[in-house]
C-alpha cells in the first residue's frame, strides 16, 4: 500500500495586478524541500485569472519567467483593462447586488487573457527540484489592494488510471456557443462524483477531455458570467479581427502601450503576428489591416490557445472522504465555433489514482 500523497494549501500574495510567483521557490521557504521527495506535482489555482501553464508549454518557455511575461503580455495587449466589455458593466449584472457592484472587480480583461493565452486551473509536473514552476496572476490588484490567492499542491509518485468514461453533452445549433457543462441539469459532476465515491480513493485527479473526433471545440475553466460568456467571449470569436485592428490602431497611436518584451518572446501562431505588427509604427492604419487580414485567414482557436481537456484534483474533506477541489467561481466550459454534428459533443472522463513512496522502497 503506497503512502498518502503530500498535500499542502498556500496562500499567495501578488505584488502587483500582473504577477508571477514562483510556487516552488515558496514551498521550499516555508516547508523546506519537502517536494524533492516525490516525483510528480499536481497544481492547482483556485482563481479564474490566475493559473498556470501546462508542463509541455512551460517547457517550450524553459521554465523562465522572462519568457512567460511577454507572452502573456501579449494577450493583455490584446485585450486591455477597461476596454468597454460588457462583463465590465456593472450596471447591467442583475446577479450581483447595488453593494457588490462597489467591489467587483472590473476584470473582463484578465479572464479574457486568462483563457486566450492557455492558461490552466490544474497542471501536473514532473518534479525537478531547479525548475520553477510560475503561478501567473492576471487580477492580483483592486481599488489600490492586493488580493489573497489560494492554491493547492499535491506531490506524489505513482499514478494509475481507474477508469474512463465518455459522456455527451447537447450542444445549441448555433455555430458559436459556450456550455456550462457543470450545469446541474447536465449531470457531469453527478456523474464524476458517483465514480469518485464507487472507487472510494482520497488523492487523484479528474480529467474532462473532448473526445478524440471532436474539432473546432475547446474546453476551459472560468467564471461562467453571461455577459462575459456570451457577449465578450462569443465576440472574439465570432470576429477576432475586431480586437487585433483595435489594438494596433492603439499601438500606433501610442507606442508607449506596447510591452517592450513582447517584441523577442511571442513566438506562437498569430500573436508573433500581432507584435510584429505593433511594432511596424511606420505602416498606416489600413496596411496594418491588410496585414492582419491576410495573416488571419483562418478561425479564431489559431489567435488564442484554447485547449482540449481540463483537469480538478480529488482530496479528502474533512470527514476524509473524497471531493473535487473547485473554486467559487470555476466552471468547466466547452467552447465551440463551428456547429456539432448532431447537436452534440462527445466527452471523455478520466479517474486517476496518486500514491506516495511505497513502503517497501525505503
């Protein structure tokens, strides 16, 4: 019988609205090199503007934070702060009361990003004790205070898969849709949890991928606010060409709004493209467009980074049985920019087990 995985919870503190922390540089400060024990490391954010990078991109940036930045500089370029989203109205969001509305953070921007340059709420690494691995907080600063951010951290050495199982979802017939597919009345979560309680293991992890066919459909995890969900969101894609011509107007207006690192690291798909376009100040306006509209002859999944699966960790409650960690604010959402065949999307539902050191190995 392997022992318990490691797990800890951290609170972090961002510095500023755009931050990145390095997690296991915080780990080992507070708790020694307790991670150097064991061979794998699930992280987990508990935030909808602050997650991490998945261990094949962070690889691509080799671990460095001065090439994580631009690249998620670019995507705040992108998208600005204060630039008019219908999230941002606070006016027009009936969930929230007349008091709420004077502390919500207008941060359409930062889920935008968040979403736009690939970031996850759940990654798994392989452990290697030089090798940061960088909580990217998009939302870390508002009204002049720096927010508190939780994250938890499970450390491990063997995993096994349980079991897999598909599940559809109903999709609307419009080409462009966002599903909340931790929706109730769609019953995934009822679903994942009967395996969770059926195999009845306290530390692992659930991951929800499309299934191998499915195309032009993405899965994420954020909050599923209508405005931002079904306005802002459905916008870029709908006509992602709207924001990049906007945001190069804005670069040639101003050359000051340009991140000056952005220009050496943005090195993915058509965001090298957009930098490499702000950073033409010569060219006028309609050549920028030109520009742009030839290089972007094709949907909006190749400007941002949507991903194919999303994962949640399982821990004990308090009463030691198994739970899906979650924050307040994250659902699961399946994107799509072409309609389903059959008005359907096939999902692919993962269990998987974490053990500790075997015994017998000491």
């Amino acid at each position: 019988m392997g022992a318990s995985p490691l797990h800890l919870d951290l609170t972090l503190k961002p510095q500023t609205r755009f931050d990145a922390i390095d997690v296991v540089k915080m780990v080992d400060g507070q708790f020694g090199n307790v991670l150097d024990a064991h061979r794998r490391v699930l992280y987990c954010s508990h935030h909808t503007t602050a997650g991490f990078f998945d261990a094949h991109t962070a690889r691509r940036f080799r671990h460095q934070r001065d090439r994580m930045e631009p690249f998620v500089d670019s995507f705040r370029s992108l998208f600005p702060q204060n630039a008019g989203y219908r999230h941002d109205a606070m006016e027009l969001r009936s969930e929230l009361t007349e008091d709420q509305r004077k502390i919500e953070p207008p941060n359409g921007d930062a889920h935008l990003a968040f979403i736009g340059a690939g970031l996850k709420n759940c990654v798994t690494y392989d452990h290697n004790p030089s090798d940061p691995v960088y909580f990217m907080e998009l939302d870390g600063e508002h009204q002049g205070r720096f927010r508190s951010r939780m994250a938890t951290l499970l450390a491990y050495d063997r995993e096994t898969c349980i079991t897999s199982q598909n599940f559809t979802v109903p999709v609307a017939h419009h080409t462009i849709a966002s599903i909340n597919i931790a929706d109730p009345r769609l019953g995934l979560f009822q679903q994942i949890e009967e395996l969770i309680a059926h195999h009845g293991f306290p530390y692992g992890r659930i991951d929800i991928a499309l299934a191998d066919g499915e195309q032009e459909s993405a899965v994420t995890v954020n909050e599923f606010e209508t405005l931002l969900m079904r306005h802002d969101l459905e916008e870029i894609l709908r006509d992602p060409l709207r924001f990049v011509v906007r945001q190069g107007r804005r670069a040639l207006a101003d050359p000051r709004t340009v991140p000056a690192k952005s220009r050496g690291y943005a090195k993915y798909d058509v965001v090298q493209i957009i930098n490499l376009m702000m950073d033409a100040l010569g060219l006028s306006e309609s050549a920028v467009e030109r520009l742009v509209a030839r290089l972007m002859g094709y949907p909006a999944q190749r400007l941002l980074r949507f991903k194919r699966s999303i994962s949640f960790p399982i821990t004990p409650d308090a009463d030691g049985h198994p739970k899906i960690i979650r924050g307040q604010y994250q659902s699961p959402i399946l994107i799509q920019w072409r309609p389903a065949p059959g008005h359907q999307r096939e999902l692919t539902l993962r269990l998987t087990r974490f053990r500790g050191h075997d015994a017998a190995s000491f």
